[in-house]
C-alpha cells in the first residue's frame, strides 16, 4: 500500500487500445482440435480458455497487455454442475413422460413449453454470470475486473425485454436494448473504478424504423414478386404441362426460392447492420470509464464484412478456426475502441469482489455468444 | 545478469519500475517506492510464452497477485534456457490435468451408460404398473403388424387356448399372456410388453407339429416371465436421455422409428439364455417334448443360412425382419441348440394338441 507521502505518481494517461497479434494461434487452433477430438469433446472447456488468454495477451492498452487468468477446469465444473442441475433433471423428466405417457401425450408440449419459458427467463441470468465471469478473470496491470450487481434482475429485464420486442413488432428495441445495457455497464468495475452508462434510447429510433420500414418494404416487394411469378405461371386457364414449360416452372420455382433465400439471409441481416452500427456508436458514446468516455467507431459496412468473412471462416474450416473469428471479433472491436480523457491509472485500487469458482455453465448450456 | 522491469504488486493499478537481478536461485529486484523483493526460481511462473515483441511477465508462488513484466529480449531468452519451467506452452503438468478430468469426466459417463444399459432397466421394469406394460405393449404390436387385424376362427382359438392350458400344465407361476397370431408372411413370433405374444402365419406354417409351436411359445413366455421387453423399453429410452443430453438433441422417437423398433424387440444373448432355460424347465414340467424346439431351431438356421457366427442380413425393411427370427439373432446359437435335451426317462411326451386342433390353429387366417 502507498502510504500519503510516498506518492510520487504519474500524471493521469490517455489510454490506447492496440491488437498486437502473437504468433501461436495456429498452433493452438490445430492443437485444441486434436485434443478436442481425443477427448470426445472434453477438451473444448480448456480450448476456449488457451484461445481467450491468447487473445486477452493480444490486447494492448498503452503498451501493456491484458491477461486472461481463468482455468480450464473452472468451466469444466461449471458446465458439469449445469448439466447435473438443470440439463438431466430436464431431460430425465421430459423422457420419463413420454416414456410413461406415450409419445403423443399432451403432457408432453406442456413440458417442452416450459423447459423453452425456463430457458428464455434463465437466459439473461446466464449472459450476465458469463460477462462476469470473464471480466473477473480479466486483469490489467494485476488489478482485475468485476461485476458487482444482481444476475437475476439482469435476467428479469432481459426476459421482460424479449416479451416487449415480440409484442410491440420489434419496436421496443431501442429502448430495451439501452435498459439491459445500462443494467449490466453500470455494475462493471475495474478494480474499484466504476464504468458509467447514461443515455436515452431516443437517438437510436431514426436508424431503427429506416431499418424496419427497409425490412417491411422487402419483405411486401419479395411477396409480390413471388405472386407474380406464380400468378404467371398458373394464371393461364389451361396451363401446357409440356416437359418443357413444366421445366421451366421448375426452374421459376427454383429461382424463386433462391431469391427468397438471398433476401432472408443477405439483404435482411446486412440491412440491419446499419442498425447494429449505429447502437454499438450509440452504446459507447454513453459509456464512461472514471471520467473518460469510450467511442466505437463501428460501421455497417465494417460490420458486414466482418461477418461475412466470418462465415466463411465458419465454413471452409468446418467450424475449426473458431479461434481465428473470436480474434476477429476482439480485434474489430479493439481497432476502432477510443477512451477519450485521461484517467489516474495508479489511483486505481485491486477490486475486493468475490470471485466465483466455477464459470458460465449456464451460458455454455445456453450456446450464449460471446467469446 | 542484470536488467530494469516493471512491477505490479496486485494491489493497485500503479507501474513501478524496478532494477531486476538475476542470481543463481533467485530473481531479486528493487525500485525507488519497492522494497528488495526476493522470488525462487522454482516458484516463478510464467504468463505468457516468451514472444519476441511482446512483453514477457512473470509471476510467484508467494505473491500470486502480483506481476513483474520483463521486455529485455536478452534477458528473457537467457532466463527463459536455463529454466525451461518458465517456457509455458503445453507442459506435462497441464496435459496431465486435462487428462485427469478428462478420465473423470468419461468415467462418470461410462458409469451412467453401464447404470443405463445393464442394472436399472430390469428393475425400472418391475415398478412399472400393469396399464402401462398393456398400453404400450399394444403401441408396440401395432407398429410391428403394421395395421394388421389378428387372425381368429372359433376352432383355431380354441386351439390357441388349448396349447397355452397345455404348457400351463405343472407350471403355476406361469405369466398373464395373450397369444394372437398376425396375416404375415414372415416366419417370426415376438413377446412386447404386457405379456402381448405374437406369432405370424409364417411361423405356424413352417412348423411340422404343435410341439415344435409350443416350444417357441414356451421361449416367448420366458421373455414375458423375465419382463424383459419392459426392460428393453426402459433400456432404450434410458439410452436416448443419455444421447439427447449429451448432444442437446431429443434423441429420436424410437416407436415411429423402424430401427429403433427393431432394437426394442432385439435381446441380449443373456436374455436369450434365460428365455430358452426358462422354456426348458417349462416343457419338462409340462411334459411337453423339448425336442420339437429344439427341431425348430435347428430348421430355422437351415431356412435362413445363418451360420452361427453371422449376424441378421442387412437391407430388410420390415420391423419382423429386422429383428431376426427368435434363434437367429446372436452368435452363440449351436450351443443354445446343444443345451436342449430330451425329457428325462420315465416322462413320456403328451400331445400337445389334437390333429384336427392343429389343422385349425394352422388355418387360423384362412377364416
């Protein structure tokens, strides 16, 4: 401890977020596979460890990297304590049913009802042990950080949030996103300094009914054309079914669905990136660091390109390079992440939260993204 | 050897700068606002691999909090040759660890599977009350017939009847069990659960006498005495939660599932055995000759070309097919043969049915 006198730090700095990649990545993506398949999947609780402390070390705030110090074996448990818990209760009692009833018991919808109400109330719950977890394995310049509030009224606001978006069309997001954002940048600590997130929903809604009318409009334009074309096709009294105008049905149908397809899993997502952008601008100009506040400099088309190249990743390597796409993830993020003002660094005391044993069983039950 | 770091006592955020010395067994450093500090080697860990560019930090046993960040490239790689601990990377110790909870892990599930597969389903099975065993045993049949009506005449019941008090004969503890015979071609004849026995037209039709029917009926009444088709349910659907919560998927409707029904009315080896020796034991108290199964047998691995040693040919599509006939599913089935003798000396054979009984339970679908 620094007695008064003693103190003879430094003036407060601009803080610097840098990705410095390491050599090693492919190493450990080929190496974690191998062992993943070995140990019938065991092996993947350490595997997304050794790639989140690989990342974490890339990670460069004035000069100075980030260190993840979470073990393997913290998240083996807490995915074994889920699944003795929560997954095999479910399932024994969902199995005993069918089982007793019969497969066409009407007891079993009810039972699948609520397992599916049971998971969307807990999903909150798990996304926000998840961020505290890693926050609480996050450590820079060995002070750690922490999340300090309650999982369960994140759970609550989330699960209230996904009945407002389903009941108001979506419309509700806006505000609901920037409540569940509030809640959990509020409880952030880094050691003892407090993030701070203060903002209204309002600036999100001009970007927001652009993306929902665009969405609206493509999906009335995509109905039409569908009409259209089958109007065409089975609007003549008599229709020739000829081999050759059947295969050229065929082929309208096919193009159709092609076309359909490309508008549900292009168009749409890439028109609601420009939304996406826009919130995380949004988000981090609302978001304060001990007096200092963040900017993220995201773009629709950044964002597009990332998940694209993403998929492809995803795709041409069977799903092996995850690791790679979590870089990416952290990387876009990191390259366009400012803190504008300087902060006392040296002031900045360990944090005396708690910290759990075991990590994000739930989140890892739940396949709750992030890293 | 000596070099400048920066420590980091876990306490607050404040960098120190320190000079660092390296000497023999220990690292010793020293600052301006940091008293002389002493790490063993032996305690010292190390964060990261040492990568050149990259800062290389290290940490102790007695002070795990704390960090010292090095970024003297020589320094580093000296420290680094003489004391490979410090290298990280995958260490033996690490593997080790993952082995072990690895092990663990698989041996829980190895424990759980063994639970699932062989001691729970014969004792979930005998909890089960008998409007389930009925119920579902219908489901069963049903799928197996495919819709079929059972076949029925007055005199070919009777028959029926009459070959089932024939086998009752000496034998008190016999099962409740309804036998029907089903319009199939197929020679095969199966217990599902409730005691529910079915036997095709092929069978009866295969079969040179009554006695060589009643054996077969005899090894079915065995399956439904050791409850083993309950069992075999109570097996599956155990062996469907163990997938669905190890793959997150529902694991599959076995009774709209032809393989899988054909799995449900398969039996171990063991509980062949058991069903042939409790067949054995009920012929000879019946006095019913065991030869006639034992013919049957022996015809039925003819028919099929089934060396003992094969398994059930592939690329059937009925669920009777598939499941084999009631000798031909496993390895093992020449000495099943063997064990079947005839009745001890001075028990003299009774009809089982009459010729006309016979003719009339042979006739059964032709009403």
């Amino acid at each position: 401890m620094d007695s008064p006198t003693s103190q003879s730090h430094a003036a407060p700095e601009v803080l610097r977020f840098t990705y410095v990649p390491r050599k090693g990545l492919l190493k450990l993506t080929i190496v974690n596979f191998l062992l993943t398949v070995i140990t019938l999947g065991f092996y993947r609780f350490w595997a997304k460890t050794n790639v989140r402390r690989h990342i974490w070390a890339c990670v460069h705030i004035n000069g100075e990297p980030l260190e993840y110090t979470g073990f393997g074996k913290e998240l083996f448990i807490g995915f074994l304590v889920v699944f003795l818990v929560i997954v095999l209760p479910i399932v024994l009692i969902s199995a005993g049913i069918g089982f007793y009833y019969g497969p066409e018991s009407p007891l079993l919808p009810l039972i699948q009802g609520l397992v599916f109400l049971l998971i969307y109330v807990c999903w909150g719950y798990a996304v926000y042990k998840a961020r505290g977890y890693q926050l609480s394995r996050t450590n820079w310049r060995g002070i750690r950080g922490a999340l300090v509030g309650s999982a369960w009224i994140y759970s609550l606001l989330y699960f209230g949030s996904l009945l407002a978006k389903g009941f108001s069309l979506g419309w509700a997001t806006p505000v609901m996103n920037t409540v569940l954002q509030e809640q959990i940048v509020n409880d952030m600590r880094f050691g003892d300094a407090a993030f701070k997130f203060k903002g209204r929903a309002g600036p999100l809604y001009g970007t927001y009914a652009l993306c929902w009318f665009l969405t609206l409009g493509a999906f009335i334009f995509g109905s039409f054309v569908v009409f259209a074309a089958v109007g065409s096709v089975f609007g003549d009294a008599m229709p020739d079914w000829s081999d050759e105008t059947l295969y050229g049905y065929i082929a309208l149908i096919v193009v159709g669905v092609i076309a359909l397809l490309l508008l549900g899993l292009l168009i749409i997502p890439m028109l609601w990136a420009v939304y996406t952008a826009k919130e995380i601008r949004t988000f981090s100009s609302y978001t304060r660091f001990d007096g200092a506040q963040f900017k993220i400099n995201a773009t629709a088309g950044s964002i597009i390109w990332l998940a694209v190249i993403n998929i492809l990743i995803l795709i041409f390597t069977l799903g092996i390079f995850w690791p790679y796409i979590n870089q990416r993830n952290v990387r876009y993020i990191i390259d366009r992440l400012e803190l504008e003002g300087a902060i006392d660094i040296d002031r900045i005391a360990q944090s005396m939260v708690h910290m759990d044993k075991r990590g994000e069983g739930l989140a890892d039950a739940f396949d709750v993204g992030g890293l | 050897m000596e070099t400048t770091a920066v420590y980091y006592d876990g306490k607050t955020a404040r960098d120190r700068n320190v000079l660092l010395r390296h000497d023999g067994s220990s690292l010793v450093f020293k600052g301006d606002d940091t008293d002389e500090t002493r790490w063993s080697i032996a305690g010292l860990h190390s964060i990261d691999t040492p990568t050149e560019g990259q800062p290389f930090r290290l940490t102790h046993d007695d002070m795990p909090g704390a960090r010292l960040v090095l970024r003297d490239a020589i320094f580093i790689s000296a420290l680094v040759a003489s004391n490979k601990h410090l290298h990280g990377g995958y260490t033996w110790k690490y593997l080790r660890d993952v082995a072990v909870w690895t092990a663990g892990g698989l041996a829980v599930l190895a424990i759980v599977a063994y639970l699932t597969v062989a001691l729970l389903p014969q004792q979930v099975a005998r909890m089960l009350p008998d409007d389930w065993r009925n119920r579902v045993g219908e489901q069963i049949v049903n799928s197996v017939v495919e819709g079929k009506k059972p076949c029925s005449s007055k005199d070919g019941d009777a028959a029926l009847s009459a070959m089932v008090a024939a086998l009752a004969v000496g034998n008190p503890d016999l099962p409740p069990i309804s036998v029907r015979v089903f319009d199939l071609d197929l020679v095969n004849a199966f217990a599902a659960p409730g005691g529910k026995i079915i036997f095709t037209r092929g069978i009866l039709g295969q079969a040179a006498g009554p006695d060589e029917i009643a054996g077969v009926l005899a090894h079915e009444i065995g399956h439904v005495a050791h409850l083993h088709p309950e069992a075999q349910m109570v097996r599956l659907t155990g062996l469907q939660v163990l997938i669905s919560a190890a793959t997150g998927t529902n694991g599959g409707d076995y009774t709209s599932n032809i393989a899988a029904l054909a799995a449900l009315l398969r039996y171990s080896r063991d509980a062949e055995r058991e069903a042939d020796s409790y067949a054995r034991t009920m012929l000879e108290n019946a006095a019913i000759d065991p030869l006639g199964l034992k013919r049957f047998f022996e015809k039925l691995m003819k028919m099929h070309g089934i060396k003992p040693t094969a398994g059930t040919p592939a690329k059937k599509t009925s669920v009777l097919d598939r499941i084999g006939n009631v000798f031909s599913t496993h390895p093992g089935t020449e000495d099943r043969i063997k064990e079947i003798r005839a009745l001890p000396s001075g028990k003299t054979a009774v009809k089982v049915l009459t010729p006309a009984q016979w003719l009339a339970l042979q006739e059964i679908c032709k009403a």
